[in-house]
C-alpha cells in the first residue's frame, strides 16, 4: 500500500539541499510507517545489510565479523527478508560481545563502540530478532543510520547523508510496491 511517508524523507533530502542540514527527529515520521510489522524487519535487515558491506578499513577481529554478517544477510527479498533466526542471535551475540565495554562518566555509564556499522549491524539483528513491533527502536536505527558528523553541524542530517536518505526512499519504494503487487 503506498504512503506519503517516502515523500516525507524526500523534502528532508530537498531541505538538507536547502539548509545544509536537519535534526535526525525529523525521521520520526518512519515510525507510522513501520506500524506495518513486516516493514520494521524488513527495514531492520535492509540497514544490517547496508552497514555490513561498508567495512572499509578493519582490524581483523572486525573483518571476521563483517565476513560472517555478509554471509548471514546475503540474498533475500528485499520485502520479506529470509534470515536464518538461530545464526542471527549467534552472530548478534557476538557483534556484541566485540563493543560490550563501558565507560562510568560522571552522569551515566555509556557503551564504547568500536565500529559504528557493525553497532548498526547489531541493532538490525536486534530488532529483527525481536517479537515486538518497536517502531522507536526502528526510528532511532534510521536515524544512527544517516546521521553524519559534520563539524559545521555536529551529527545530524547533512550532506553527508544525502546517499543514505535516497537509499531508504529507494527501499521504502520497493516494499511498498512488494506490497501492491501482494495485494
């Protein structure tokens, strides 16, 4: 079924072409999109994916993880992902496993990351993998996402994440047409 949704994303494109740069809430008009559960799983393997072919340069502790998430996520639909749910949670675990230490600052206890694409590859599993329809958590992978760090901006929504935002309308386009075509 088609939305207006994609469209949306589309003048946040035109306005970071426009302004230079958005706040990543203006993504929170994902969350209606992915009321549809099938969408939040779909979205959720799309991003693990996405960030799973950008390694670039690694350690080789990260290259065996990036190795291992492109084996479990290659092929599929892009509408109804076919990811074998038992190989997730142990790759899941061990993405992980490799950013599990914690610093205690002064106002809380935060996770070091590492490397942010297998971060995302993780929260993609997660969501995945989760029997809930959390559309907060898919919001917020969207926008860890695009967010890019500019010092002129900070990390927001910039020209840096102009190719990510044409990548979700492009996937938002596919899934719904998956969608009509179902119908």
């Amino acid at each position: 079924m088609r939305t207006e949704i994609p469209e949306k994303i589309v003048s946040i494109l035109q306005d970071v072409d426009r302004f230079g740069s958005q706040e990543p809430s203006r993504l929170t008009v994902l969350k209606k999109w992915f009321q549809v559960p099938s969408r939040l799983k779909s979205f959720a393997i799309f991003v693990a994916k996405r960030a799973s072919s950008r390694s670039g340069k690694v350690k080789s502790d990260e290259k065996e993880l990036f190795c291992l998430s492109r084996e479990l996520l290659n092929g599929g639909d892009v509408a109804k992902p076919s990811v074998d749910k038992h190989k997730a949670k142990g790759l899941c675990r061990k993405l992980h496993d490799f950013q599990k230490d914690h610093r205690k600052t002064r106002w809380a206890v935060i996770r070091i990351i590492k490397n942010w694409n297998l971060f995302l590859v993780e929260q993609g599993l997660q969501i995945y993998l989760d029997s809930a329809n959390d559309v907060a958590a898919g919001y917020k992978l969207a926008s860890d996402y695009c967010r890019h760090y500019d010092p002129r901006y900070g990390s927001t929504l910039n020209s840096g994440s102009k190719h990510k935002l044409k990548e979700i309308i492009s996937f938002m386009f596919a899934v719904e047409t998956c969608e009509e075509l179902e119908e």
